[in-house]
C-alpha cells in the first residue's frame, strides 16, 4: 500500500486495475477488466484480511479505551466475526 490510508475495497480496486487488462464497451456501457481468475481470488482473499484486520484493531481498541472491558470476556473477536460474515 502507499503511504496514504486505503480502505481494503480502495486496494483491491487499484490491484484489480493494475493488474487487469480494462476497456470499455460503448456499445453496453460497461467496463470490461480481464484478470487471471486466481490471481483475482488472491486479491479478494488479502482484501478480506485486510479488513478482518482492522475490524479486530478497532473491537480491541473499543474495548480499552473505555468500551466494555467485560465484553471481550463475553465473545472475542474471532468469535464475533464468525458468527456475522461465516454464516
């Protein structure tokens, strides 16, 4: 990543362009972008992580500073993220 913040949806546009061959068709106004499909599966896999990541950094940050220090006893982050997005 650059040096500026990016969300994971900001990164894996700019992977997926970079990467991908993109052209538009005119005639159904749509932009076409032709990636390796594992290559593409790579990328979605890491932009996932990402934002795993800084989930997990804000429910601990939540928690210490002044957010419910029992919560983190009740459910823990990995509980909690596989309950919501591993249904």
């Amino acid at each position: 990543m650059s040096n500026k913040q990016q969300t994971a949806v900001e990164w894996l546009i700019q992977e997926i362009e970079s990467k991908g061959d993109a052209w538009e068709n005119a005639s159904i106004k749509k932009i076409q972008i032709s990636i390796d499909a594992s290559e593409y599966a790579e990328l979605k896999a890491q932009a996932k992580e990402m934002e795993k990541d800084k989930m997990e950094n804000l429910w601990h940050a939540a928690i210490s500073h002044g957010g419910c220090k029992c919560y983190d006893e009740i459910m823990t982050f990995e509980h909690y993220y596989n309950e919501t997005f591993n249904k």
